[in-house]
C-alpha cells in the first residue's frame, strides 16, 4: 500500500531533492514533492539571496517560524485534498518535529533516514551554490537526532535514481 507520505530527512545537500524527483518519477501514482524549499523560494528575491548567502532577513514581516507553520498547514491541506506527498527536509529542531509529527497525525507516513557522508555533503554545498557554505556541517549532527525512522538510505555514492529504486525496493513500492 502506497503511504500518503513519504519523509526524507537528512541534512542540506544530502541528496534528499533529487531522491524526491526520481522517486516521483519511478512510482505508479502520483506524488507531489512538496519541501520547505517550495515555501522558501516563494520569498521575495533579495530575502531569499541573503537566506542563501546565512545573512539575517531584516524586511518587517518575515518570520522564520511562521513560514515552518505555514508549510505544516500547507502540508496537511494537500493530505486533506487526497494528494500524496514527498516531503524533504533537514529537521534539526525537536518542537518543530513534534508540530510537523501532530500535521501528520491520522496520514500513513514512512519516515527515510537519509544518509550521507559528510565530506560529500560538504562538497555538494560547495557545488551548489545555492545554500549558505557550512549549512550541511551545521545540520550534520543534529539531523538524526529527534526522529525515528522507517527505512534507511545512503546517498554517498550512489545515483539519484539508484537510490530511489533501492528505496522503493525497501519500501516494497512498485
């Protein structure tokens, strides 16, 4: 039985988008990939740069907090709809685990504990160029910490694609 939601967690450019995207792609009904990025590129184009680039957010309004519940609404709303959903993030904060874990309440969600070394994901950040330089090491060991999990992957050498079908392998999709 497909999951209403499918939970990657790991930290910044551990791979958890791209193992988003293949997985929609590789499985029978639709899911939508739907991250806090979806929220946070939705920012103004210079909040969003100095997001980037680690730099405080100074523009009257913006609360850091309020987009996380904002996007917990959004969340629940597409599962109310009848959509399924593909949700990434680095969860490093346990209230805003136990907020996004009362969201899920009543949705069957398998929890992906998305791992990945840290050089690599130090160096996928460098590559990037579009998260703030020293987010994956921030995250790195605190990501893991408030969660628990259904099913285990490492992104560390292996292909997006690759690594979806291992999921869905585990997770007896498809």
């Amino acid at each position: 039985m497909h999951p209403d939601v499918i939970l990657l967690n790991g930290t910044g450019s551990s791979g958890k988008t791209s193992l988003a995207k293949e997985l929609q792609e590789l499985l029978s009904i639709q899911y939508l990939n739907f991250s806090i990025d979806s929220v946070l590129y939705a920012l103004p184009p210079t909040d969003l740069r100095l997001m980037i680039e680690g730099k405080p957010i100074n523009r009257s309004g913006y609360d850091y907090g309020r987009l996380t519940e904002g996007y917990h609404n959004s969340v629940k709303g597409l599962l109310e709809a009848g959509c399924k959903l593909i949700i990434d993030n680095a969860w490093i904060n346990e209230d805003e685990i136990k907020a996004l874990e009362r969201t899920l309440s009543g949705f069957h969600v398998v929890r992906v504990k998305v791992m990945c070394q840290l050089n690599v994901c130090v160096a996928r950040e460098l590559a990037r160029g579009d998260r703030a330089i020293g987010l994956a090491e921030s995250e790195y060991p605190l990501v893991h910490k408030f969660m628990n999990y259904d099913v285990t992957i490492d992104t560390s050498d292996i292909k997006p694609k690759e690594a979806a079908m291992h999921l869905l392998k585990k997770l007896e999709l498809d």
